[in-house]
C-alpha cells in the first residue's frame, strides 16, 4: 500500500526488553532503545531505562545526542503503552552493540558508574509489518520485528532478576501477545 504525501518522521530501530519476576505485575527492568537513523533532529541513540531500586538504576532518558533524545521524547515514544514517565531526566551515554544481531545481539550502555548489558537471545524468525497502522498519531508504515524467547540485563556484571513475558499490547499490531523482548530493525514512522 501506498501513503500518498506522507509526513516521515522517523525511521531506525527500536529495541525493547522487560523483565520480571515470574508471576510479578511490575518490571524488574524497563529498557527501550532507539537508534535513530532518520529524524529532523538528525541521528542518534536514546533509550529509556529503569530498574527495580535494588539494582542502583534511577529512571533515565539515555542519549549520544540531545537533539535527537527531545525529539523522540516528544514525537516517537508512545507513552500510553510505554512503562516509563513522560518526565524522566535526559542524560549523556555511550553505547555500543555487539554480538550477532542473528542470534545474540547485545547492547552495551556506559553513563555515569554504570555499564549496563542487554542481550537478546533465543530469536523466533522475523515478522515484516508491512501494511500501515495507526496508532497514537503515528504511522507505522514498515517494521522488520524479531521476537525474543529470551532476554538478559546486568547492571555493572549483576544480573538484574527476572525474564520475559507475553504482553498483551502486541494484538494491535499483529493480532495476537507476543514476547516483552524485542527489536524491529528497518521502523518508518509518520504522521497521520
């Protein structure tokens, strides 16, 4: 399908990885990354992280570019859906990934004291979203999503306790709940 005079706003990758206690309702851990390949504030990455107290993770909005962290915090994140406040402070980071984004791909993320390791692993095959939807003013108008069985965060080499779960927010999109751990590689958002 085609969008006639589309407004793009973004477009890159969108890493996502909650964990939790089995049986818990709350996040032992929140991480949502976005390297952002496209945007009127140009190129960068933010990710939103925060952490069960325990683990020394005050909430953060992380970034290699402040530019591009407000856009995305104002444009891109969908915050009905997201587990992190609106409010949450902006601060400098480093980032790096490694691993085979394949099999087991791994963000390395280095602010302040803290390193911080994501890893995704046990990858199903990847879902194309090929057909725009709409949600929250935005488009999604092409995803490349690979679901995770498995999913990992440490805080200066302690593993953060938990793991995956089904969210149910993923039946807009494909009809059916999937993992809490996830990437979508090739993302193009617009405005409706």
């Amino acid at each position: 399908m085609t969008v006639s005079n589309p407004k793009f706003l973004w477009s890159g990758e969108h890493w996502i990885l909650y964990l939790r206690q089995p049986g818990g309702s709350i996040n032992s851990v929140s991480l949502s990354l976005y390297k952002t390949i496209y945007s009127n504030a140009g190129t960068g990455i933010v990710c939103l992280l925060e952490s069960d107290p325990k683990y020394g993770i005050e909430p953060k909005l992380l970034t290699d570019n402040k530019e591009v962290a407000d856009f995305v915090r104002k444009y891109i994140v969908s915050w009905k859906v997201s587990p992190f406040n609106e409010t949450v402070i902006t601060q400098d980071a480093k980032f790096e990934l490694t691993g085979d984004i394949r099999i087991n791909p791994e963000w390395h993320i280095f602010y302040e004291d803290q390193k911080v390791i994501a890893k995704w692993y046990d990858l199903e095959p990847c879902v194309l979203v090929n057909s725009p939807i709409d949600e929250d003013n935005l488009t999604v108008a092409h995803s490349l999503l690979t679901f995770s069985k498995g999913g990992s965060v440490s805080v200066n080499e302690n593993n953060v306790e938990g793991e995956l779960f089904i969210r149910d927010t993923w039946k807009n999109l494909l009809g059916e709940p999937k993992s809490s751990g996830c990437f979508a590689l090739s993302e193009t958002l617009a405005t409706n």
